[in-house]
C-alpha cells in the first residue's frame, strides 16, 4: 500500500474532541468541596457564568465528562473550576486527586443560562447559591459586564457549615482586589453568607426561609424583591432552584433565557 492510500486511510482527528488541559492549580477547602485552574486554549471562548463539559483521560473506552460552570470571568487566562467532592462518583472520585501537571479533558463549547444576556435591564442583580452553585457567580462579580449592567450586585451563598463558604468569602474578596474590577466592586457587590447546619453562625438558615421571612432583606437593609427593579439568577441543588423560583414567580418574576431574557434565570446542570 503507497503512503498516500495509507494517509487517506488513517481516521481524520474529530474536530469536537475534547481538548487536554494542564492542571495548575489546586485547592481543598473541606472533605467535600475544592477548586482547581487549568490551562485554557487560545481557541476557548465563553460568557461569564456559563458551563463547559470537563472530564479525565481513560486508558481506554470513552471518558466520563460532568458538566461544570466556569468559575473563572471570560477576561481570565486560565480556567477555574469550584467541585464537591463524591466518594463514589463516577468524576469526582476520581477528579478530586488531581494535581498540577495531570491533565484535565475540556470540552469545546460553553453553553448556560446564566448569563447577562438571558436577563433583561434592572437596577439590581441578585445572585442565589447553595453549594458549588456560587461557581458561575464567582465568574460574574469578576466580569466588568456586570457591574456596568446593574447598580447593585448581591450575591447570596448558603452552605450546611461555616467551612463550606470559604471559597465565596475568598472570591468575592479577590474580586474587590482586582485591579479590573476592584473599584466597581468594591462600591457595589454586597455579599451574603448563611449557614444551615451551625447556631452560633451569625446569619443561619436557608436562603428561602430567609427570602419568605423577610429576614434576607433586614440584614442587608434594602428592599424586598421587586421585579420592576430587580433581575436574578439561581444555582444550587434542585430544590433549593424550585423552592427559589417558585418564591420569584409568586412575587410577579418571569423565567427567561438566552432565547428570551426576562426577570431571571436558573442553571440545572450538575457534577458528579
């Protein structure tokens, strides 16, 4: 067989493979929740909040890829990821004893909802999370987008036990000292931590109880949800996006996409 008829014969690489990422960086916060950084391709393009497909390399047979939100603003030039933790997940065992050098399968196209573009002008962005669900936030309050769009930015983030928001509590103080966002920051992103599991934490409960008893908006001392003024997105644990969505609706919030902006978003996509 001529070269030429074994070159026309060898499989054509497939351009929507996943591309092998470096790992940077690595961080463990708890036994259940860490982040990482890896190397981002030139060729990489995403909206601040969305999610990408990430995986690990197999010895053989197709790998497993979990959706994950990027953590990191579009303007980055690495790509940051906040994970939990699951013993027996079929990712996650696996994903959590990465280290810098391994490498990191990294889908090519970003997709979501959680993104300026799906809401329509307001005043004020309120940004709810539980968890790993403060990942796309932790993009958001570091893209300059956000804090040109709105006039105040609230972030919420509840967790079982105080160690658990230690990655928000990092985040959000990065983004006051970044010398893109700082200044922007620093006069308009309010931070708002809770705990679930802890009575002496000094805010406790979840973030629903807090929104229906008012007890959300005294302790920020502003007003309460209004969709002529207010726009929001949700992330978190699936019944903590439905309890969420259905205390925005009775309030006259409308659910909106990329295809349709509206009052507010959610973000169903998970890791495991």
């Amino acid at each position: 067989m001529s070269e030429t008829a074994g070159a026309a014969n060898k499989p054509k690489p497939n351009p929507n493979a996943p591309t092998e990422e470096t790992v940077l960086s690595v961080k463990h916060y708890t036994d259940k929740l860490f982040k990482f950084r890896i190397t981002r391709p030139m060729s990489f393009r995403f909206r601040s909040g969305e999610f990408v497909m990430i995986g690990l390399p197999t010895q053989a047979g197709k790998p497993i890829l979990r959706a994950y939100s990027v953590a990191s603003p579009a303007w980055d030039e690495e790509l940051e990821f906040f994970s939990i933790k699951v013993p027996d997940g079929p990712l996650t065992s696996r994903l959590q004893k990465i280290e810098p050098g391994d490498s990191v399968l990294l889908a090519r196209k970003p997709t979501g909802t959680l993104v300026l573009d799906a809401l329509t002008p307001g005043r004020r962005l309120w940004l709810f999370s539980t968890g790993t669900g403060f990942a796309p936030f932790a993009s958001l309050i570091r893209d300059p987008d956000t804090y040109a769009k709105y006039d105040q930015v609230i972030v919420t983030h509840t967790c079982r036990e105080e160690a658990e928001l230690a990655y928000g509590f990092e985040t959000v103080a990065a983004a006051r000292a970044d010398p893109l966002v700082g200044e922007e920051a620093s006069a308009q992103l309010v931070h708002f931590a809770s705990c679930t599991r802890e009575d002496d934490y000094p805010l406790k409960g979840r973030i629903t109880d807090l929104i229906e008893n008012g007890g959300l908006f005294a302790a920020l001392d502003c007003p309460a949800l209004n969709p002529e003024t207010d726009r929001a997105m949700i992330c978190g644990s699936m019944a903590m996006i439905e309890d969420t969505k259905a205390l925005l609706e009775a309030r006259g919030f409308e659910e909106g996409s990329n295809a349709a902006p509206s009052d507010f978003v959610i973000e169903k996509a998970f890791a495991g």
